[in-house]
C-alpha cells in the first residue's frame, strides 16, 4: 500500500484529507512542522509528500529544499496565495506540482495518485523499464529510439537525451539552465537557441500538431514541461 506524509500545521486539514486518501487505499501519516517532517521522512518510507507553504519555523521553502538535499520523492504545495511568483517559487526550488488553498478534495486526489503513478513508473526496484509508454509516443530506451504518430525515428544523442529527460520528470517543471547543463553537461550561458532547435526538431517527430504540442509543454519564461496527463 503507498503511503504519503503531510506537512500542514492544520491539524484539521491533515485529518481530513488523511481520511480521503484512504478510500483510496492510501495510508497518511502527518506532522505539524517542517522539522517534525524531516525527521519522519528519515525514519520512514513514503511515496509522496504533501507540503504546505506557511508553516511556523521552517516554512514550506525551507523544508522543501532541505527534503531536495537528499531525496527526488513528489512533492506537492500547498499555498494559501494567489500570486504566481509563489507558486513559481515552489516549482522552480523542486516542487512537482501545488494547489491554492481553498481547493477541491476530488482534485486533490487526483493529483496525488497521478503523483504516486509517475514515482512508481520511473522508480521500480526490480528491472530497469526500457520502454515507456505516454498515450501514443513509445520510448525505447535502449534502442533510443521513438515510435509515435508520425511513425518510427532514431533519435540522435541530444534529441534522445533531451526527451528522456523530460519524460523523466513528467508533470515538473524544468528550467533551460536545467535542461542545458543535464543534457550538454556544460555551464548555461543563457543561449537558448541549442535547446530550442531540439525541441522544434523532437516536436516535429513526436507531436501530431507541432504548433499545439500534446507531450513537450512551453511554460513561458521558465523552461518546458512534459505533460503530466498523458
């Protein structure tokens, strides 16, 4: 059974939504701090961590980064603010997804499993996936190669590298310095147009309608996002 960790001071609201995920057969256990948090994460296993901004102490921010220090496990916001710059923020210093406090259980549930979905899919402690699905793009990992739409290519290094890297990461947010310094392995110098002319060239061979990408997502001024919903 998946279990998460909630780090809310709302006690009410921990109880609540621990209450919902176990309908989901999902079991939750909850602190009311950041550093409460941090020393469950060391003594337990978890498949995702929800994680609220304004807490006493070590604020969402801090907790996140230090969870960042040793962990890659989902981490979803929560954040009682409507401006972007927060939720930016969160999502630039690690966070894979949020929700603006009020928010709509069912959605929330949502989110969690999708959350859980993709950890367990790259995750698996048996043998290593060498193919990976996403609602009509194959990936071979192996053979680095695609079978998608527009039919079947073998993917040069960089083009392979970028998307691997992107499915990798699905539903998160990854910056063009991010990007350019996995996948060429040198300092970004704030020169675009190498990872640009990759995505163009990869969304010509993946996407159905380049100009309306279903897979390798734009978010504007930040970096690229591979679609978490497929």
């Amino acid at each position: 059974m998946n279990t998460i960790l909630i780090i809310d001071d709302d006690k009410e609201l921990c109880d609540l939504i621990k209450r919902s995920v176990m309908q989901e057969h999902i079991e939750a256990d909850c602190c009311y701090s950041g550093k409460a948090g941090l020393r469950q994460l060391k003594k337990f296993e978890y498949q995702l961590v929800i994680l609220d901004v304004m807490m006493p102490g070590y604020d969402g921010f801090e907790t996140l980064e230090q969870i960042r220090k040793e962990s890659r496990l989902p981490i979803l916001m929560f954040t009682s603010k409507n401006d972007s710059a927060s939720k930016v923020h969160g999502l630039r210093a690690g966070a894979d997804d949020y929700l603006t406090k009020p928010f709509d259980m069912d959605e929330l549930i949502a989110r969690i499993l999708s959350l859980i979905r993709r950890y367990t899919r790259f995750n698996n402690k048996g043998e290593q996936l060498q193919i990976l699905n996403f609602d009509g793009l194959e990936i071979n990992i192996e053979e680095h190669s695609i079978t998608t739409v527009n039919g079947f290519f073998e993917l040069p290094p960089k083009e392979f590298d970028l998307l691997l890297l992107c499915a990798k990461n699905q539903g998160k947010i990854l910056t063009k310095q991010k990007i350019y310094e996995a996948v060429w392995g040198e300092t970004y110098v704030y020169d675009d147009s190498n990872i640009m002319a990759i995505i163009s060239r990869l969304r010509k061979k993946i996407e159905k309608n380049p100009g309306n990408p279903k897979y390798i997502q734009t978010v504007k001024g930040i970096g690229y996002r591979f679609n978490k919903e497929v």
